[in-house]
C-alpha cells in the first residue's frame, strides 16, 4: 500500500471516530476531475505557504474538497467550470478557509472543526514519515498528502449532506 492510501485509510479511520465520516471514502469521479483542474493552481499556492503555515496549506485542500463536493450537490453542471480563483477570499490563499466556510458552504463551525482534524491528523501523518524537507521525496508526499486531504474533505462534506456509500451487487445491473 502506497503512502496516499495508508494515509487516506489512517484519515477515515480518525474520522470516523470523530463522526465525520461513516467508515468509508464517499467519491465521484466528477470530484476527482475537479481536484485534477485545481491542483496546480492549489500546489502554487500551498507551496508558497507549506514551511510557514503546513497544517494551514492542508486545510485549504480539504476546504477546497468540501466546496466541490458542496458545489457538486447543488448544481454541477452549472459549477463545474468555476475557475481556482473563485474559492479564493479578498486576501486569495490567506483565507481561502473563511471565504469556503463563510460564503459558500455557510456552515463555519462545522467545516472549521472538520478540517482542524484532517489537516492535524494528515501533517502528524505526514511527519511521521521522517523525510528530508527540501528533498524530490518530501515534496511527493506533500502533494499525496494534499490531494488525500482534498479527497476526505469531498468525502466529509458529502456525508454531511447525508450522503451515504451503498453496496450493490454489479451483477444486478447486467
């Protein structure tokens, strides 16, 4: 199992001892296209950010994840084409966290408390790893990092609005 997995496993674990999740990684395919979109725009960022303020950088990811996922419940087809810079507040990366919570989702203190967990939980993660900063590995798993807090910020905002994981037999379908 690589290190993104374990890492996404370890978050779902956590998070479902927390309640934010239910024991599973709730995903869609048009969440993980966004993520491909907006990850360059995010790693400019975050990069600039990561050594000064880690568990900050990673939040923005799952804030991000949580306004797609969000966006993709209300209307997808006519939110799939918003540009990076419209999850960005006045002052862009510094508080991109209060204009998601704030403006889009309208829930602070739940998104707040959320992504508090998943970003203090995937950076202790992250450093338990032990790399070199600076080096081709540590910036690897920053981006594996960011992209699984991506993910189980998609999936806590998903279960939040009552989504649920259901079993179904393929063969049912055939």
């Amino acid at each position: 199992m690589d290190y993104q997995d374990r890492l996404i496993e370890h978050l779902v674990r956590v998070c479902t001892s927390e309640g934010l999740l239910k024991g599973t990684l709730l995903d869609t395919p048009d969440i993980d296209d966004a993520w491909m979109r907006y990850a360059p725009s995010y790693y400019a960022d975050a990069v600039r950010n990561f050594n000064s303020y880690p568990e900050y950088t990673l939040a923005c990811a799952g804030f991000l994840g949580m306004a797609i996922a969000f966006l993709w419940d209300k209307d997808w087809e006519k939110y799939c084409s918003e540009p990076y810079s419209s999850f960005l507040g006045t002052r862009g990366f510094d508080d991109m966290d209060e204009y998601i919570s704030g403006k889009i989702l309208k829930e602070n203190r739940f998104s707040n408390s959320a992504m508090h967990t998943v970003s203090e939980t995937a950076y202790s993660f992250l450093m338990n790893e032990r790399l070199e900063s600076g080096t081709a590995a540590a910036y690897k798993a920053f981006l594996a990092t960011a992209h699984a807090v991506f993910k189980v910020g998609a999936a806590i905002q998903l279960c939040h609005m009552g989504y649920d994981f259901q079993a179904i037999n393929p063969q049912t379908y055939s």
